[in-house]
C-alpha cells in the first residue's frame, strides 16, 4: 500500500517537470538538427523566401545567444512548482503547462521547418 501512495505521489509532483525535461529535450533535438542543417549548406537552404529567411536568422541568435532560453525555462519550472506546492486543481496545472509550452513548441515548429526544408521540397515534385 505504501509503494502504490509514494506512485501516486511522484505521479502528482513530477509528471509536469518530467514532462518539461522532455519538452526541452524534442526542442533541444530539434534546435540541433536545424543548426547542423544550416551549417551544411551554409546557411541557405533551397528556398530563401522572406519566411526562410527570418527562421534561419531566429535560429542563428538562440543558437548564438543560448542564455535567452534560461529565463523561459527558470520561469517554465517555477510556475510548475509553484502550482504543485498550492495543489492546483490538475485541469489548472495542463492549463499552466500547454499556456507556457506554446513558445517552445513554436520554436521547435521554426527548427523543423528550417531542418526538413529540403525534404519539403522535393516531396512536392
């Protein structure tokens, strides 16, 4: 009885958090994957429309300027444990969660499009 009510309580305490490390562990793949695909075709890709073109400069200052992600997640985390320790309602913390994970998960949008641009391409024809 006591291992099914500690379950239950790293359930309740740590899902949000685990879930968070995984959030900004996809984002991390996905920031790497769009970082080496720039540098192996220098910086361009097939396509250098307007859109393209502000992704890959978007892209190039977080990966030139990596603290600017440290405050997001500093706040991400606090928000989170903040609402653990008041014991907010569950529907109140997947509000909290999806709210705040919307820049990231754009982000990550920004990285994949820049990353699979080619395949985009060629798809099409």
């Amino acid at each position: 009885m006591h291992f099914l009510r500690a379950l239950k309580w790293i359930n309740r305490q740590g899902a949000f958090v685990g879930l968070l490390m995984l959030l900004l562990g996809a984002g991390a793949m996905a920031h790497l994957m769009a970082v080496e695909r720039l540098k192996m075709t220098g910086g361009q890709l097939a396509m250098m429309d307007e859109a393209n073109t502000s992704r890959v400069r978007f892209i190039g200052y977080i990966d030139g300027h990596a603290w600017v992600a440290l405050p997001y997640v500093a706040g991400f985390a606090t928000c989170l444990v903040w609402c653990e320790f008041r014991q907010a309602p569950r529907r109140s913390l997947w509000t909290v969660f999806m709210l705040l994970a919307v820049p990231a998960l754009c982000y990550m949008w920004v990285c994949l499009r820049v990353g699979t641009e080619l395949l985009r391409l060629r798809s099409i024809e």
